[in-house]
C-alpha cells in the first residue's frame, strides 16, 4: 500500500478515527466533525469499548464502526515504558510546574509510599544519565513491543482495515497506543488534534510522530516544539477548541424550565451557584468547600435566596459528595455522563451538550479547583472563582494554590482570569461579589478564552476539518 491511497468504491480515502472515551464523542461525533469528513473521505470508526447505542446510532446513519482488539502489555513492557517515562518527564518534557501535582498528591500517601516512589523515581533518573542507557531502553522498548504484547495481532488487524489515513484526538492514551503504533509502522499517514490543552504537559509521551498536529494555542504550539524538537513548525496548525463551539450557538441552550426540570431545580427565584466538583483522585478532600458554601447560606454569610448546584465530575462518584455535605436543602446534586461499568466510557448525546451548556448559561456564580471548567464558564461570561485554600493548614493551602500555577493553567492565572479565593472569607466574599453582578469579575473572562481556546467565533471545528480535507486530498 506504501503511501499511496487506497480509493475505496465512493472514490474517496478510507480515514481510520478513534475513539477511546467519552469526550472524543462530543469532539468527533456530536460537532459535526465526522459528517464532514465524510464528504471527502470514507470514515472507519474504531472504538476501545462496546457502546451499543453509539454503534446502532452510527450505522443506522451509515458510518463504518469497529471495536477494537483489546490492548494486552506484559509486566516487562510495562516496565520498560515506566523507564521511557522517567526519561520523557525528566528530559524531554521538562516542566517546572509538573512537580506541583505530584507535591500536592503526595501528602495523601504514606510516609513509607512516598520514600519508595521517590527512591525509585532517582535510581531510574540516575541510571538514564549514564551513557548508552537511554539507547538500551529505547532498543528493549521496540523488542518488547512485539513479544511482550499484542502488537502483532493489532497490526495484522489494523492491515484488513485497508485504512489510508488515521486521526485521533487521544495519541496519548494507553487504549490506543499499539494500535497506532501499528498504523504509523504500517506506513499510514497520521493525523491528530490534541483534545485539551492540558494533555500535552501533563500526559505522557506520544510514541508515534504525526504528519500533522493540531492544538488549541500559542502556548501548546510551543510545547510541542519544545518537547518533540524534531517536529516541523508547519505541522502544526491551532486550531482552537471544537468542543466550545456548542457554546457559540444560542440552539444549545434549553428553555430555563426544561433545564431546571433536567436538574432538578424548582424555585426559578434563587440565584444559583454552580460548584463543578473535581475527581476524587485529585481532590479527595474537595467535598469540604461544598459543605462550608452550604452552611454559609444557612448561616447568612451568602445570600440567602441562593442555591447550589453541584454538578459532579464524569469521573467521580457523587456519593461521596453527599456522604460530607449530608442533608441540606441548599444544595441541588446533579450527575454529568458517566460510564457504568467503566466512568470513562459512556456516550454523550446532544442532550447532554445542552444540558451542560444550560447549566453555564442560566447558573449565576461557577466555583472549582483548577479545572477546564473555569475556560467554559468564561464562555458564558460568568465570575469565575477558584478555591486556593485548604482548611487544613498552610502548608496545606500552599500546596493546593501551587496546583493553579501547572503550564497548562499558568496563562490564565497570569492574567488573574478567575478569582482566586485565599481563604473561607475570601471565597465568601468573592460569591457574594458574583451574585450581585460584579462586573469587574467577568471581564477577564473573554481574555481568558482568547488566551486558551484562541477563537470565540464558533467555527473551530470547521478549522479542524479545513486541516484535515487538506490533508487528505494532498
């Protein structure tokens, strides 16, 4: 096949599209994207998991779907990317603020746990600066990959698909790893559009080198150079944040009583803030702000026509949410798309979009750590306030603050996008500020989006498939 295309009977390019978890749905599928890419290329959607509804949705409309072979890694493959991943962390990537998260994760461990990891963690930097180690890692790498996992089978596999491009949102999750490592090897051009603009710094390394890269921003267009230096700058193209361009479009945004039905709220007097939890595997003691915003209505110190409205994160359980708040009147729970049998994986319908768009638009005040969601409910022009205190101690507090100075969040705090609150008065203080239509909180809000997602005219997905039907026709 060589790199030449493969003309299936329509006259057009076979274009392979992953889809690994929830949010390449929304980006790939609920956009528009895919029926676009249509008109100049045959799409072959493989998905890592069986979602029934989605591939009944899919070929009713007459897409090609595919579930993908499961990914099998043996312990010594494992291993060795755990070397590479020393090496890529240490070397390549080089972020100052990477540290800040580990900090932060780290005093929920034992002392015991984190001397071990940190133990561990020298002895493999140690051993990558002696010389020729980095070269033996990399050459047990490539050998492991084919007899240590089931590389082999996938790309025998990835072959019948008789595919002439690949794209993918996700080239760093380990669901899709060997199958475009085979798709690369097997001489296909690759294409992909960084899903978030955290992913490039704070996920690990991208094994597969693209034909074409595109990103949100300025400043992922520069971490990509710097990371991969052997990149060419014309490869990548920013192109903004699709997935915002549902925010664009007034068509999203449910009528207030539909909505509050959706939600569950029933007094359309109260003013509403919005608490976008955060998972429990970055935030486990997170539930304490929900809780001390609740008695804070109940004891005056907020407006007391407010209510607050929780929407949990797709990858958190609200259970343990609740279990802390306990019973309150002033707090309305509300469950964002969240797999069953595994919280990744789950379809998003364009129910869901509206929903989420909704709650952005009709909620008054938006509170979370650190969270993307501070960008999305800047497209709705709302106050923004970001909790950078723990109830702890300072030292604690410390900790927590540093985790909105990461490189991705970095920009947003360099020009104060989002209300930083140093303490419970703070917080308090800047909650009221918002539900009283403070406008100098909302100000930063469209330098914010400008910063992170680049456009805010709702045509970023039409800049993807601009790409991409460049790409392919070329």
């Amino acid at each position: 096949m060589g790199s030449e295309l493969t003309i299936n009977m329509h006259n057009k390019p076979r274009i392979l599209i992953t889809i690994s978890f929830s949010f390449s749905i929304r980006y790939i599928i609920r956009t528009g994207l895919l029926d676009e890419v249509r008109k100049f290329a045959h799409p072959v959607i493989v998905l890592t998991w069986n979602q029934e509804d989605l591939i009944d949705e899919l070929k009713q409309a007459g897409y090609e779907v595919h579930i993908a072979p499961e990914t099998q890694k043996g312990n010594l493959y494992v291993d060795i990317r755990k070397k590479i991943d020393y090496w890529f962390v240490h070397f390549k990537l080089k972020s100052a603020t990477r540290k800040y998260q580990n900090k932060y994760l780290s005093q929920y461990n034992s002392l015991k746990h984190n001397i071990i990891t940190q133990a561990r963690k020298c002895y493999n930097i140690t051993k990558l600066y002696l010389p020729g180690t980095t070269t033996k890692i990399f050459a047990q790498e490539k050998k492991l990959l084919t007899t240590d996992t089931n590389y082999n089978a996938i790309e025998k596999w990835v072959n019948q698909l008789n595919v002439d491009i690949v794209f993918t949102v996700t080239p760093f999750h380990g669901q899709e790893d060997l199958l475009l490592r085979a798709c690369k090897n097997l001489g296909k051009k690759m294409i992909t559009s960084i899903l978030s603009f955290d992913n490039i710094t704070k996920r690990g390394w991208i094994p597969v080198e693209y034909d074409i890269y595109m990103v949100w921003n300025k400043y992922n267009f520069n971490e990509l150079i710097r990371i991969y230096p052997s990149i060419n700058k014309e490869k990548i193209f920013i192109v903004g944040a699709p997935q915002f361009d549902f925010y664009f479009d007034s068509q999203n945004i449910l009528s207030k009583e539909e909505w509050m039905k959706l939600v569950g709220i029933k007094d359309s007097t109260k003013k509403i803030i919005l608490y976008a939890g955060g998972p429990k595997s970055l935030f486990p003691n997170e539930p304490q702000y929900l809780k001390k915003i609740s008695q804070a209505i109940d004891n005056g110190s907020i407006n007391s026509n407010s209510i607050i409205l929780f929407r949990c994160h797709p990858v958190d359980v609200m259970q343990r949410w609740k279990d802390v708040v306990g019973e309150s009147n002033n707090v309305v729970f509300d469950s964002s798309w969240t797999g069953v049998q595994n919280l990744l994986h789950t379809n998003i319908t364009l129910l869901d979009i509206k929903k989420l768009c909704s709650t952005l638009y009709y909620t008054d005040v938006h509170i979370n750590l650190c969270s993307t969601m501070s960008i999305d409910g800047s497209a709705f022009a709302k106050p923004q306030i970001a909790p950078a205190f723990d109830y702890r101690g300072i030292k604690e507090s410390k900790l927590l603050k540093a985790m909105y100075y990461q490189e991705h969040f970095a920009p947003i705090m360099n020009i104060n996008g989002v209300s930083i609150a140093n303490s419970q008065q703070e917080m308090i203080e800047w909650i009221n500020k918002g539900l009283s239509n403070d406008t100098s909180m909302i100000e930063k809000c469209k330098q914010v989006l400008e910063e992170i997602i680049t456009y805010t005219d709702g045509n970023c997905t039409n800049r993807v498939v601009e790409v991409l039907k460049n790409s392919v026709v070329n």
